[in-house]
C-alpha cells in the first residue's frame, strides 16, 4: 500500500510543468488566431507568465496570461466596461482587470468585446453591425470562455479546475449575464456595480423618441395608438421566453457575488437592489444558497477612480471560499482610509445588512 500512498502523493503535489510560450505561434485553429506569444519575466509584481495576443472569431480581441508556474488551475476571465473595444490587460483596479488574478496564479483572459473603439465610450462601431452588438451583448461570454479554455487546455495539458468571472458596469452585466444564459459555465461569478438595464440606465428612450419617431415623410411611428398594442406585444414576448433567468444557474451550484458602490454616480445602487430583491421573490431563502449582494459605502463607480472608502477588499478571495470550500460570504473585512490616511479596518455584511467600521 505504501507505493499507493507515494502514488497518490505524486499525483497532488507534483507542479503542472508548462509548455514553450512559442507553441502558440504554431496554433491553427478556425476560431484562435494567435498574433503574439511572448514570454514575459520581468514585469514589475507580477509572475512571469506567457503572453498570448490574437484574435476569437469573429473579431474579439484578446490578451490572456497564462503564469510559466506555480499555476493554481484556475481560469479566470474578465469582463469589459462602457462599451469596450479596447484590451486593457494592465488596469490598475478591481473592475474588468486580469493582473490581481494573475497574482494569486490563475490564468487569465480579457477582451476588447469583440469590436475595435477608440474609447470605452465609443458606439460608433455598433451602428449598422448587428453582429457586433450581439457579441458585445452576450456572445463573447461563451466565445471567450471557449478559447481561453483551449489556450490552457494548450499550455498546461489539462483542463482548469475552477473557473470564475469578473467584471464591473457593462462588465458587471455581463457578468449577471453569464449566470442567466451560462449557467454551466462558471463556478462563481462576481457582479459589480452592473448596468442590469441598459434602457432604464442611458434614458435612452425619450431622446430617442423626439429625434427618431417620425417616417420618411415626418409622420409619427408611434403614435397614441401604439399604447393600445402594449398589452398583445407583452404577452407575444413573455409567451417566448425560456424558463426563470438564473434557475439553471442554481441548480448548477454556481454562486453570485454582486457589489454595488453606494456613492456611485452612474449606477445608481437602487437598480442592483432592485434586481437582488426581485430574485428574491422567485427563488426565496434559497437565494441565499447562491446569491449575495453587498454594498458598499461611499464607494462610486468600480473603483475606477482612487477613493477613500474601501481601499482594500478582495472579492475574489470571497467567491473562491465559497465555491471551493463552502464558506459563506456573511461578511466581508475590508480597510479604508480615512481623511488622515489612517487606516480603518471594517467588513461588509450581504443586503440588507450594512457594513461596519
């Protein structure tokens, strides 16, 4: 029994031995196109790590680091903010970031949203190009999923044990996306400060309707009569919708954490109530079995911007917990700095608790 035991010992504390970076230039596959592989030694904290830029079909744009060791089997991918087009590997955040997975040794992967921008708030690409938009709404989940799979499936000679997602705003969205048309997809999830209604967000409607409503011959579209077919066009759409948005998530044991900044100015905190206590009322104390949402004081937007108020908590630490060792987010620590630069130590608790300093 002795060589059973060396066996399994083996087995479990043997590294993953990588592949030459350079292996990728060699890969020809229909939907990865690889443009760069580099292996990358000295970059500041980070670990060295391989390199790979190229192309998903149709036309995402990616960067994914997969660290040369000490890989901890892990995938994790990001999401994209505004309305992307840019790849944004070195983002010094939480939101929509790779580094501080890459630092605790996953394999990660981010994207550009499968279209080129000049900014994150650049819709020019959308206009004529319904593809693009479907991309951007929901397919790049699976498209990037899959290829980042392959890339590590690739690298390491085997698939990852966990995989997690991470995004903030429309990254947040999709996020909240994945675990609705995803389910199977992802271990965990984290949601931050997701824009859960584009409509309702941008206002888009009532500009839209004083500037577009009229014909070729300036006639109303929508007139007052439109009202009349509200009811008929509700029922037509309901009566195609698949079952409850985030059931299969549910039943997948996949977990939710979803944040939200009090102070911020572009989300407002109330919509990504709104959706927590809708969920709620479907799936009831269940919820709590896979569905939490914090939120967090004087926090805005994604920690895009450097604030006071946290300047230090890892979501990321939290899902894993709770995922790979059953150990429920009821609080989060977290530390933030006061006025003096002093450092305050507090913790999150899940809504609708509040937080404590």
């Amino acid at each position: 029994m002795k060589w059973l035991q060396l066996l399994i010992l083996f087995y479990f504390v043997t590294p993953v031995i990588a592949k030459d970076c350079n292996d990728f230039l060699n890969l020809n596959l229909e939907k990865i196109i690889v443009t760069e592989a580099t292996l990358i030694k000295d970059d500041g904290d980070l670990p060295s790590f391989c390199r790979v830029r190229g192309v998903i079909n149709p036309d995402i744009g990616f960067e994914a680091r997969l660290p040369d060791k000490n890989w901890n089997g892990k995938f994790f991918q990001a999401g994209c903010g505004g309305f992307c087009g840019l790849i944004e590997p070195d983002r010094n955040s939480h939101s929509n970031a790779i580094n501080h997975a890459l630092r605790k040794g996953y394999a990660a992967i981010t994207t550009n949203g499968g279209h080129q921008g000049k900014h994150l708030g650049d819709a020019e690409w959308a206009k004529g190009n319904p593809a693009a938009r479907k991309v951007y709404a929901f397919t790049v989940i699976k498209f990037t999923y899959d290829a980042g799979h392959h890339l590590i499936k690739r690298f390491y000679n085997q698939k990852p044990d966990y995989s997690y997602f991470s995004g903030c705003s429309n990254g947040g969205r999709l996020a909240a996306k994945a675990a609705q048309i995803y389910p199977n997809l992802f271990d965990g999830i984290i949601s931050g400060c997701p824009i859960l209604n584009l409509t309702e967000n941008a206002g888009i409607f009532g500009p839209w309707l004083l500037q577009s409503n009229l014909n070729d011959k300036k006639n109303e579209i929508l007139t007052i009569k439109f009202n009349a077919k509200l009811v008929w066009l509700e029922k037509y759409v309901l009566d195609k919708c698949d079952g409850l948005d985030g059931s299969n998530f549910f039943e997948s044991n996949g977990k939710l954490l979803m944040w939200a900044g009090l102070a911020d100015p572009l989300v407002l905190p109330q919509q990504t109530v709104d959706y927590y206590k809708n969920v709620r009322k479907l799936f009831g104390n269940n919820t709590d079995k896979f569905f939490k949402l914090f939120l967090v004081p004087g926090m805005g937007h994604c920690w895009e911007m450097e604030s006071r108020i946290p300047d230090q908590m890892s979501m990321l630490t939290v899902i894993e917990n709770w995922v790979e060792k059953e150990i429920s987010p009821d609080f989060i620590p977290i530390k933030s700095l006061n006025m003096k630069s002093e450092v305050k130590d507090g913790f999150l608790r899940p809504f609708p608790l509040m937080a404590e300093y």
